[in-house]
C-alpha cells in the first residue's frame, strides 16, 4: 500500500552528531487510528503527538525499531532485583491526563535533562509529544505510599502495546524505576493478551538508547525485517 507521507528538511541529528536527521511523515489522516497505526508500527512508524513518522536519513539507517515478545520475556538477575526492590508501590491505570503528570514532567526533565531537546520543559511541550487526540494513551500510576513518583506513557493497539515514555521522581534513582515501568508494561501486556511492547528506536552507537537491548528476547527491524535477538545466558 502507497502512503502519503511529507519529508521534513535535514537538521542535526539528536542522537549522533556526525549525522543529519531527516523524517518521514504520516500525511494520510484516515490512518489515524490504532489498528492502523499497530501495522504501522510494524513497519518502523512511532508516534510523537498526533503525529506518525519514521527515520528518513541519507546515508544512515542507525535507527531500528525494537520490539519486545511479551509472552517470551524473561527477566535477567538485575530485573528481578528490580521488581523486589520495588515491591512496595502500587500500581493504577489512568485513561485521562491529570496535572500532577505535568508536574512530574517538568521536575523530571529539568534535573535529569537540562542537556535533552526537551529542556526547558512546557505545556505547549508535554501535550505536542505524549498527548494524542486520535488515540488517547495510557497512564500507569506508581505510588509510594499516597506519593506519585513515576508515569509511564504507553499507547494501546489491538495486539501490543507501545512505550511513550516514563517521567519519575528525580530523587527516587535508586529504585531503578526507567526498568522497573518497562516491566510492568511487559507485564500489562499479558494481562491484556497483547502479544508485543515496542520500544521505539534502538541506536547501537548511542549509548543512552542502548538500555532497550536489554530485554530478552527482543525483535529488531532490520532492512524492513524482524530479527530476533537470543537470550543471553545468565
């Protein structure tokens, strides 16, 4: 099927500073939609806002979409230690954005990324990357007690579930909580009888992306095919 997509203009890459970063963009609004966008997603599209888009780059095909076969997973040693560490919080589901998640954004990006293209944060931010008005996300709670000290953003198609983001409590580090809401999206995800949980793009040569390799197993899109990576022994 023929898509109708736009290009954006070459800017510098936010993840390789070699390279130019260009995207392809959804422009077809009848595809809005999620079991559309699950077939994207298949193809290597994430979402930012409202928008679909993929990796467009002359000369540089770094960016592969990685995806997790929930039924598969099984935690390593340091994941297990992570799920006991954090036994304690409780978890809820939320269907509708709430103030105390923009709260959490804001406090979270400016300690842990003043170095990101996030910084410095704003509403206008917030809503245009992790807000969708086609496909409303979900919102996973973590409480400490009657504490909020993490969100994790994922969005819910027929057959997967796919990560947005995670925003946690800068001072909780300890807790490991960017893996502990990886997890627990894998978890939900059997719950709710999907079969995957996307993780958006893995760059082997930046370092702060390659924390999504550490799930086994996991799938890669590689030259528009899905590559399985085997576990490694423990």
């Amino acid at each position: 099927m023929a898509l109708k997509v736009g290009l954006t203009p070459e800017q510098r890459c936010s993840y390789l500073e070699a390279e130019r970063e260009r995207l392809m963009v959804l422009l077809d609004p009848s595809l809005l939609s999620p079991g559309s966008y699950e077939n994207l997603l298949q193809a290597g599209f994430r979402r930012s806002g409202d928008d679909l888009y993929r990796p467009h780059c002359q000369g540089c095909q770094a960016c592969r979409s990685l995806r997790i076969p929930v039924n598969e997973f099984e935690p390593d040693r340091r994941q297990r230690r992570i799920l006991r560490r954090n036994q304690d919080l409780s978890f809820t589901l939320s269907h509708q954005d709430k103030p105390e998640y923009y709260d959490l954004f804001c406090r979270y990006i400016s300690l842990r990324h003043k170095d990101g293209t996030m910084y410095p944060p704003s509403r206008k931010q917030y809503d245009g990357f992790l807000l969708c008005s086609w496909m409303p996300p979900l919102f996973m709670e973590f409480h400490a007690g009657h504490r909020l000290i993490a969100v994790a953003i994922t969005d819910a198609m027929p057959n997967s579930l796919s990560a947005m983001y995670t925003l946690f409590e800068p001072d909780e580090d300890a807790r490991s909580l960017g893996t502990y809401a990886i997890l627990s999206q894998i978890a939900l995800a059997r719950r709710m009888h999907k079969q995957w949980l996307y993780l958006g793009y893995q760059i082997e040569a930046c370092r702060k992306m390659n924390y999504k390799t550490q799930y086994h197993p996991h799938e890669q899109l590689i030259e528009q095919e899905w590559k399985k990576s085997p576990s490694p022994a423990e």
